[in-house]
DNA sequence: TCTCTTACTGAAAAAATTTTTCAGTAATAT
DNA sequence: ATATTACTGAAAAATTTTTTCAGTAAGAGA
C-alpha cells in the first residue's frame, strides 16, 4: 500500500505541502528541522507555507510516515520513516540517521524493569548515537 | 562528594539560582519545564529570573546532576539525575518519572548493530514509557 | 465530468520560548 | 579584607510555534 493510500484509508488527504514534506525527507541525508524543510520544499514549490510544514508533519508522523529524532541540543528533526517500529542510529559527526528494527531485543529489560518497578510499560524511545563507517575512517574526531 | 563539591571541582561556583533549581526538582513529582521550574522557584526565591533558570539547567546538565526527559509532545522537562548513566521510566498518566540503571543491557542489541551497520556507538538514549502501579489500579486509563 | 462538502491552505498576527546584551553583584581564592 | 571574574536579573532581540481567517482544492458522489 502506498503512502498516498495510508493517508487516505486513515481519513486524510493527500494534498501538496504533505508531497513535497516527505519528497524533501526522501533527499535528506540527515534530519530536518521544520525550518529547514520549509526552505528545501520552497524550491520544489515555491508557494509552501511554513505552518503547512509543522501541520504536515503532524499529520505524517501520526500517520507513521515520519519519525521525530531527538537529539543533545535541539529536538526538532524529523526523518522518513520506515513502517513499523524502528529505532535510529545516528552519527554525531555528519548528522547521518539510520533506522534499525528490534523492539523485541528490549524485552529482557523491560520485563527486569517492570518487576522491579511496578510499572506497565507499554513504548519505549531508543536511539544510538555515534560514528558511522566513513566518519570514523575521516581523520581525528 | 555533595553536589556543591562536584560543581566547584569542575570550576563553577555554587550560587543561588543553581541551588534553587536543584530544590525545586528534588520536590517535583514529575518532569518540569524551564517555566515551570522558574514559577516554582521564585516561591522559595522571589528574585530567580527565568535566564537563570535556563542558565542553571545548562550547567547542571553538564555536571550531571539534572536529566532531561524526552516526550512525544515537549521535550523540555527536567528531573533530579542520580549519579552515572540512567534510563528514565515515565508514566502517560500521571507523569511520573523513574530513573533505572542498565547500560549493560544493550550490549548485545549495540554489537548486533555495529556489526550490521558499521557505526561505532558511543551512546544512546533509552525511555520507558508506561503506567506506574497506581495509576494502573485507579479507573480505566 | 461536473458539483458539493469540508479538510486543507498560506499569510498575518499572536503567543510562547529561547538567546543575547549589559551593567551590576556576589562567589571563591589569596 | 581585597581582588578577580563567574555569575546575576531585566530588558531587548531573536526564534519558534500556534491561532485565526478568508479562500482553495481534494475527494466523494451524481
Ligand atoms: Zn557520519
Ligand atoms: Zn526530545
Ligand atoms: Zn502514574
Ligand atoms: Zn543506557
């Protein structure tokens, strides 16, 4: 199923601030703040409004379609997603953010974790952060 | 070694703005905000601006003695960190915040990882979020 | 293909958050 | 005590995010 028919079948339209969002994300090489992803979207359609961009990534990422990556100093960057659960890798040197799968590698610790504290735990954040292949081939860190 | 021990050993003073926010977080019962730090700081110290606020967090953040916390909505909310590397556990309901130790635990899911994309990683960012015990037996969520 | 309905749009304004600036203050060392 | 300078609060500036609103266009149905 396609992006255009996931938005539809949950009740949205696909509507161009939504094509040029994730056409934007698709060329990124790394997260994009909204900001960033408004200046980019404008030069595919000039017309773009900025507010179209945060409502757009609302919706996407409700939609599964984008992931919000979080990160030391600001946490407004936003990735394409792939469907379903996944969690990010991402390099500290050139921004590149890499999304791998395994939610079921947590269970060990989530089980320790919900004896231990009484809690239900029902989702998790994970990321990892450090040096892709050819950072850490580039020179001193 | 007191946490005023561990900021002056790093070269920065203890002063009132940074004892403050400290007090503040160790009565909160769950994550705050700059803004909500500083309305409540201001009850002990009417004269703490909100620069100072965001000023002490900086600094406490570095010196490890305060964690930030990551959410779906805002990413903005402080808690007390203990000493050395923690996860945090956060309940949806009541927004309670639990810190639980286990850097340990990742380590194969880190190998699994590194061997399949190459990355070195250096660090990550683990959070539970979950229903803690009581407010799992009060009512339907 | 031509309506109709309304989800959606961009721009402007408003609100909220965060950073910078600066003259004065107070924490630490001597 | 005195000197040094890291640090402070307030105000201003910058930035980000939300709200409002009149108009537009996506998708459904005829
Ligand atoms: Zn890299
Ligand atoms: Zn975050
Ligand atoms: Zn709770
Ligand atoms: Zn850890």
């Amino acid at each position: 199923m396609s992006w255009e028919e996931r938005l539809n079948q949950a009740g949205w339209r696909v509507t161009m601030p939504r094509r040029v969002v994730l056409r934007v994300l698709q060329q990124a090489r790394r997260p994009l703040s909204p900001q960033e992803i408004h200046a980019r979207g404008r030069r595919i359609h000039p017309s773009l409004g900025l507010v179209s961009v945060y409502r757009a990534l609302e919706v996407l990422e409700q939609a599964g379609l984008v992931r919000r990556v979080h990160r030391e100093a600001r946490c407004d960057g936003y990735i394409l997603a792939s469907p379903g659960h996944h969690h990010v890798l991402i390099c500290r040197r050139c921004g590149r953010a890499v999304e791998f799968p395994g939610a079921e590698d947590l269970s060990g610790l989530i089980d320790q974790v919900e004896r231990r504290t009484g809690f239900r735990v029902e989702d998790h954040l994970l990321q990892l952060i450090g040096l892709c292949a050819p950072c850490r081939g580039s020179g001193p860190a």
